[in-house]
C-alpha cells in the first residue's frame, strides 16, 4: 500500500517534469528547428505559441525571424579615381531558409563573419569600379539651387560633379552580386547602404586647402565686384553731373540769345523807323557816349572852330 | 504512543486538523494573491501593450488596469507609443530619453563628417524626431529598430547632401535637405516595418571644416566689403547730383531773369527814343543843339586839362608844356 503510493507519486513526478521539458514555447520574433541526437526533424516552425517535442531527446534551436542587421567595419580603400576614401557601410538582412542556415552556419556568429566576408569585399570591389562622385551623388539630374544675392559669383563655384548611375545604383550592384552568394546559406540580402563615405585622413589636407583657395577666389570676386561697382557708380555721377550741367547751360545760352535776338528787335524797331530817327539815335549815342568815356583824366583840345567854341573868336560864329 | 487506528485517528484530530485548518485558509490566500499578481497589470498613460501568450501575440490594450492569463501563460510588453524620442547626430545634449539617442564621443565627429555634391567637406549636425506607432512591428518585425534608425539616418542625410553643393548645404538649401531626408527615412522605414513614425528631421548646425572656416567668414567679410564699397560710392553720387540739378535749376533761373532784364531795357529805351524822336521831329535843330550843348555842359566841368586852340595861333606846344608842367607841379 505504502509502496505503490510513492511508486505512483514518483511517476507522476517524473511524468510532470517530461511534460514540463515537451513543452516549449515559440516567440514571434523566432522560428525553431527541432533536432535529435544534432539532426533536424520535421519542418521548422515559425509559428508563436506553444508546442511539444519529445522530451530529454529532442533539443530546440531557436533562430532569428526579424530583418537584422549587419554593420561593416569602416575601411579604407581607393576608388576608380585614385582617391582613399573610408567606407561604412550597413546592410539589412534575414534567415528565410532556417534549415539550411542552420546546416551551414549553426548561429549567427559565424553567419555574421560570412556577411562580412562577402560584403567587405563586394563593397571593394564596387568602389574600385566607381568614381568617388558615383558613391556620393544620387540624382543624375539635379541642378544646384542658386542663392540669388549673390549674383554671378554662384556661377564660379558650387557646380554639381555629373554622374552616370549614382550612389543607390552602385549600393544595387552590391546587394546583387553578393545576394547570389548569401542566398546558398540560407540568407536573404535585403539592402546594402553606405552609412558614412569620408575622406581618408591623408587626402584631407588636400581637399581642404582646394576649400581655402575656392572661397579665397570667391573673397576676391566679391571684393573686385564691390570696387567695380563702386566705380560705375562714380561714373554715373560723373556722367549725370556733366549732362545735367551741360543741359542747364544749353537753355541758358538759348534764354539769353532769345532775350538778346528780341531787345534787337526792340531796338532796331525804334531807332530804325525812318531816317530822322536813324540820324538822332546816332547823335544821342555819341553825345550818350561822351558822357560815359569823358572823366577827369581826360585832356581835350578843342578848336575855336567848334560849334562849342566859335564864339569866342567871333560874335557870328562865321 | 497509541496503538489503536482509533487513537490514531484522534491523535491526528487532535495534532493535524486545526493546522490543517490554518493551512487551508493561507494556502489559497497565497495562491490567490500570486494570481492576482501576476494577472493584473497596468499600462502607463502615454503607452500600449502588447500581450505575448505563450510567445504569441495575443492583443494590444490601452492604458489603464487590464488582466490577463496568470503563472506567466501571457505576458506583457509597454510600449510608449504617445512619447516623442529623439535621436542627435554628431552632438549630445544631456539627459537621453531613450539608450540610442546619442552616440559614443568617438563616433560623433565621423557622424557629421560628410562629402558634398562638389566633393567638398562639410560638418552637419541633426536631429531626428519620431514615435513608435505599431508597436507588433516595432517589437517583431526588425531586430534593434532604433539602432537600424540611426543607420538609415546617416545614409539617408548623406544622399541629401550629397546632392548638394557645400554653399547649398550651409545656406540656402537646408530646408530642402530636412524635407528631402524626412520623406526618404519614413519611406525606408516603412519598407522594413520598424513601426515607427518620423515627426521631423531637422539640421542642427552645419558648418565647413575647422581648418577651412576662416576662408569662410573671409567670404561673408569680402561680401560686407562689397556691399560697404557700393553704398560710400552711392552716397556720394547722392551728395553730387541732386545738388547740381538745383544748381543748374538757379542758374537757368537767372538766366531767365536776365531774359526778362534785357526787354525791359530794351523797351525802356524805345520808349524813349520813340518819345524823345516825337519831339525831335517837331523842332530837329534846336533840339540838336540843344542836346549837345547840355551834353557838353554836363562832361567838361568833369574834365581838369581842357585846351582851347586857336586855328590861326600855330603855338600849340609851348602851351601844351606849360600846362603839363601845372599838372606835374600839382
């Protein structure tokens, strides 16, 4: 009696503890692949919730069912145009084959080594093919927007490099060629992006002093455009001075020369009437004319033939 | 000791029962207790969650007070769907509302290290604002969302500037850079169902290089020169012409004056003559002399040395002398 209650009490133990180990649960984020004695049994299952395997036989191995990621270390290498360049570069991917994974590759660790492999080098190869511009540039037919205060000066620098494919069809060429070889490990590639491209370290130098002397020669643009400027002001000055003088004389000569032109008129009028009149303004004017040119320091002889002076020799003037 | 079942009986009445009895009101009162623990839960006001039984979505609840399977068959994940998170580039502000906002001091410089269209450098500092709005893909479609987030937002940053010229970058193009890399990170992001929506991008501060600054502030002090330069010559064309259009305005005024000066005068003395010719005419040869008499009257008193000759009296000389002796003894 006392025997078969703890005999029942121990298979029910051990029972409880072979349901507890069956049981096993899925999360959303994972699919499993269900092994025994290391080999895989049935289809994998990428359904959440719970499920049963055979217990102490069968073991679970859990593999990722969200898009992850793949960081690329930064390198150094040289583009078609003869540039060191440092590259950065991440992808996308995911597990769409977990039981060839999971023949391959086991984790993801030695998934990761394999992305590094093949994407290092396709991203080398794709930048050897390239000049720097096509990794830069995306859109071929972008014009530069133009800062309209500056005037010309825009037209000297600021000029788009032109490209043939641009920078999301040489990320294309990557994912393409190393897509085919992911694909054998259960992979799927979904992107490849450059993060970060740089100059390298030693090329800097260059491309800053290229800078310094670009802004230099737009500094001496706007300071000739100022002192150019300046200049065909001066001249408009001179210009609107010398017209506006030269316009004001033009009517005063005309005012005067018409003002002139009428008092002759006026004159030859009157003095010109008839012969009397011609006669007496010839006498008035040069009596008129001894008034003004006769002073004190004049010395006049006059003969006692004079009309003035005739009487003093002679009572009749004869 | 008894030996009976029935003093065993009594003896287990008497010892076990009452602790039994204990035992059968804290046993449930532990059970229910752990239960209600684990069956109740709350959700913060600016959250959601979402409920995993067994590992499997199940559903997503408000905020509030919810229950849910006990012994952790469910379990819940809040997500604060309603809060704005950031993400800084190439700077930090303190504080971080959430682990990915900013980067480690070494990676900040190369976040904002970037080539332009024209292959020149420029320093570009932003920040990226969104939410999570769909929580289910937030939590099982992409594996670290917010870590792929940054990733996305330095490509998709250097795509815009790389498009550009390093004076578009800095300037005039920046509204158009935030916009563009707006539209091109949500479009991304919804292609790998991250469940988060972008709010806004915007450029922090954008500069040239350290060592090519200098060049730059060069510009901006050639362009403040150019501007100097046009408004001293404008001033001064200011200062001429106005002053010389009235200048030349007198002058003509003037000459109008002399104009008007002129006919008068000249008026004036047809007048006259016209006046004096009417009486000449009645009585030309008294009016002759009398006109030259009173002529002569009004000039020869003003004159000092007058001499009179005498036709028939050839001693001009003499005469003469004397008289210049006079003036010169005067």
């Amino acid at each position: 009696m006392k025997a078969t209650g703890s005999v029942i009490a121990i298979v029910a133990f051990v029972g409880l503890i072979a349901l507890l180990n069956a049981l096993y649960t899925v999360q959303e984020t994972e699919q499993v692949i269900v092994t025994q004695f290391g080999r895989p049994i049935g289809d994998p299952i990428t359904k959440a919730g719970l499920n049963i395997r055979i217990p102490f036989i069968q073991k679970v191995n859990r593999i990722e069912k969200r898009i992850l990621e793949w960081d690329g270390r930064s390198n150094n290498m040289p583009t078609r145009d003869k540039l060191y360049i440092a590259v950065d570069t991440f992808g996308r991917w995911r597990i769409t084959s977990p039981l060839t994974y999971f023949r391959r590759l086991r984790d993801e660790r030695s998934a990761q080594s394999r992305l590094e492999d093949i994407l290092g080098s396709e991203t080398r190869n794709a930048v050897a093919r390239h000049d720097l511009i096509e990794m830069i540039r995306t859109d071929k037919g972008r014009e530069p927007l133009r800062d309209e205060t500056l005037g010309e000066e825009s037209i000297l620098v600021g000029e788009l490099l032109p490209i043939v494919k641009g920078r999301i069809a040489v990320e294309n060429e990557i994912v393409e060629a190393a897509a085919k070889k992911l694909i054998d490990f259960g992979i799927e590639l979904l992107d490849v992006r450059f993060k970060r491209i740089n100059y390298n370290e030693s090329v800097r130098k260059k491309i800053y002093d290229r800078m310094i002397s670009e802004r230099q020669q737009i500094a001496s643009r706007f300071r000739s455009e100022g002192e150019g400027e300046a200049a065909r002001i001066l001249g408009d000055k001179e210009r609107d001075v010398q017209e506006i003088e030269s316009r004001a004389y033009r009517i005063i000569e005309e005012i005067k020369g018409e003002a002139d032109a009428k008092a002759t008129e006026i004159y030859a009028a009157a003095y010109n009437q008839s012969s009397e009149s011609i006669a007496l303004y010839g006498f008035v004017k040069t009596l008129e004319t001894y008034r003004k040119i006769l002073d004190e320091d004049t010395t006049l002889m006059m003969s006692t033939k004079s009309d003035l002076f005739r009487l003093l020799k002679d009572i009749d003037g004869q | 000791m008894a030996n009976s079942p029935q003093d065993y009986i009594d003896e287990v009445r008497k010892q076990i029962l009452p602790r039994l009895r204990l035992g059968a009101f804290i046993v449930p009162i532990i059970f229910i207790v752990y239960t209600a623990m684990t069956a109740i839960f709350s959700v913060p006001t600016e959250s959601e969650a979402v409920i995993l039984r067994f590992g499997k979505f199940v559903k997503r609840v408000g905020p509030g007070l919810h229950f849910k399977l006990p012994f952790g068959i469910d379990r819940q994940t809040s997500i604060p769907v309603k809060r704005q998170l950031k993400q800084e580039y190439g700077f930090a502000t303190r504080g971080a509302s959430n682990p990915t906002q900013f980067s480690s001091r070494d990676e900040r410089p190369k976040e904002k290290a970037m080539v332009t269209g024209d292959l020149n450098a420029a320093l570009v500092e932003w920040v990226v604002q969104y939410r999570i709005t769909q929580p289910e893909q937030f939590l099982f479609k992409v594996r670290f969302p917010e870590d792929t987030l940054r990733d996305v937002s330095e490509s998709v940053m250097r795509e815009a500037v790389g498009d550009r010229t390093v004076d578009e970058v800095i300037t005039i193009g920046r509204q158009a850079i935030e916009s563009e890399a707006l539209s091109r990170l949500q479009q991304i992001v919804n292609e790998y169902g991250m469940g988060l929506t972008i709010d806004q991008i915007q450029l922090k501060s954008v500069d040239p290089p350290e060592p090519v600054q200098s060049s730059f502030d060069e510009v901006n002090q050639a362009k403040q020169e150019r501007e100097k330069l046009i408004n001293i010559s404008k001033g001064e064309y200011n200062k001429a012409v106005p002053r010389t259009g009235g200048e030349a305005d007198q002058h003509i005024e003037r000459a109008k004056g002399y104009a008007i000066q002129r006919i008068n005068e000249a008026e004036g003395d047809a007048t006259r003559f016209n006046a004096l010719l009417t009486e000449y005419l009645k009585a030309p040869e008294v009016t002759r002399k009398r006109l030259y008499l009173e002529t002569l009257a009004e000039v020869l008193p003003r004159i000092r040395s007058k001499i009179i000759l005498d036709d028939d009296a050839k001693q001009v000389l003499p005469l003469l002398q004397l008289n210049s002796a006079t003036q010169v003894a005067k």
